[in-house]
C-alpha cells in the first residue's frame, strides 16, 4: 500500500508533524508504523508506509534514524500497542535509539518489570545514562556511570 501524501509544512514541528499523520492516516495505523519503524522491519524510504517526513526524517540518512524517528513518533502519539518493542531497543547499538526509547518509556509511563531501564544507567554514552535516571525518576541523582 502506497502513501503518496505529504506533509504540508515538511518544517513543522516533530509532535505537530505526528499529530496531523495520526489525523490522516489514523492513530492505530501510526503507532503501528512507528513501532515497525523501531524494530528495525520498517525504513524511512519504505513504500508500505507513509513517508517518513511525517514524522520528520528525511530520507538517505543512516539506517538507525529510521529508528529513531519511529521511537520519537511513539513519544508524541503513543503510547505503544507492543511495548517489547521498545524495550527490546533498549539493546540497539545506535544510543540515539536508545535515549529516544527510554524518552518513550518514561513519556508513557510503561513499566519494566525486567528492570532493563536501570541496566542503562551503566550506558557508555552519557545522553543515554541521563535518559535512564530521567526514566527511573532519579533526574537530580548523579548520574556518572556506576562502578561494576
């Protein structure tokens, strides 16, 4: 299935961008594509789904920014429908996916009974550490990586 459409304003706002695709092509329909976007089965150049400048990418980027616009997309009209999702993009190898999937966990209040948040407080990268304390609701604790 093709979408063809647009957005009007391709430098609107990343939330205003995801709103307006939920209103076109229907809330159930974007998480879906943000969620597969996330998982990596989905691409920004993707024809079985809308194009990826609703949710603000651009096309001919690295293939983990697909992922990232997926999981920002998820922040702004989520929450998901299958969390492990983004849970599972905890692990990614690319941090931005990483940072962005904890943005959507703390955003939507998702519980993580695995406790896989507080394994990223020990992340390499320090954007993603700061994310895990933010998500674990610890922002103002010190969030410099804990000796093993």
């Amino acid at each position: 299935m093709s979408h063809p459409l647009q957005p009007v304003a391709r430098d609107a706002l990343p939330r205003d961008l995801a709103t307006d695709a939920t209103e076109l092509f229907g809330v159930d329909h974007v998480v879906m594509w943000c969620e597969e976007l996330v998982a990596g089965r989905a691409s920004a150049g993707d024809p079985e789904w809308p194009d990826i400048a609703w949710l603000g990418g651009t096309v001919g980027w690295r293939p983990y920014w697909s992922r990232v616009w997926g999981a920002r997309g998820l922040v702004h009209i989520g929450p998901p429908a299958r969390p492990d999702i983004v849970f599972d993009a905890l692990d990614d190898e690319a941090w931005r996916v990483r940072e962005m999937s904890l943005k959507v966990i703390r955003r939507h209040g998702l519980d993580d009974p695995a406790g896989r948040v507080e394994l990223l407080v020990r992340d390499p990268v320090e954007r993603v550490r700061m994310q895990a304390w933010t998500a674990l609701g610890l922002a103002g604790d010190d969030p410099r990586p804990l000796t093993p």
